[in-house]
C-alpha cells in the first residue's frame, strides 16, 4: 500500500468533524482518539499530538466537548473527553458543509479526474 501525504490545510479543515464523529462513539482520551484517526484512515492520516491537544481544548472552550480526569486500576489518569449537545449540532452543521463540499467535487472529477497517475508515464 502506497502511503499518500495528506495537505496540512486539507487535514486542518477535516480536524473537527473528525475529532466530533469520533467522540460520538463514546468518550475517549488523546491517544485512542489519535489511534482512531490512524485507524479510520487506513494509516494515512498520522495526527500528533501537537495537533490533537489544541484541537481538543479549543473544542472544550467553545463548548462543543467536556472533559474529566478518569483512572482506572493500575493505570494512570487520562484525560477523557465527551461530546455535549452544543458538540452534536456543530457536528451537524460540519457535516451539511462537507457533504456539499464533497458533492460538489464529486460532480467536478466524475470521470475526469484519474484516482492515480502514473508518474512515468510520458517520460519514455
């Protein structure tokens, strides 16, 4: 599998309704939220922490997360995070954005733009 670099800018628009949609899976920690972008990416978004954290508290500030210090037997205190009712309709509203963003690029590269280009090809 051939590994594509993702654009910072495109990466940092997708950051919140990712970081939303996965918290409404259930409330989760920095880590496992990172693994979880890793995860649904197939290996191709590789978020750090650099990017998470301030993600994450910016969130909170605006009132779309909550966060507490949970610990479990044995393990150290993680900071979890929860989505709130304010988190769900901006989770919407992000959503109602992409799926026009997403349909307009749709119609825009329906068979005019080839998913892979070879980048020897010419070059004989």
């Amino acid at each position: 599998m051939i590994l594509v670099k993702v654009a910072k800018d495109l990466v940092a628009a997708s950051a919140t309704p990712m970081v939303l949609g996965i918290l409404t899976e259930g409330e989760s920690y920095g880590y496992a939220i990172l693994k979880r972008i890793n995860e649904l990416s197939g290996g191709e978004l590789d978020w750090t922490e650099g990017l998470l954290y301030p993600l994450l508290h910016r969130l909170e500030r605006l009132g779309h997360v909550e966060s507490s210090w949970q610990s479990a037997t044995g393990e150290r205190k993680r900071k979890y995070y929860r989505i709130t009712e304010k988190g769900l309709a901006e989770l919407a509203e992000q959503r109602r954005q992409w799926d026009t963003v997403v349909g307009a690029l749709k119609e825009i590269w329906h068979d005019r733009v080839p998913l892979t280009v070879d980048p020897l090809e010419g070059l004989a």
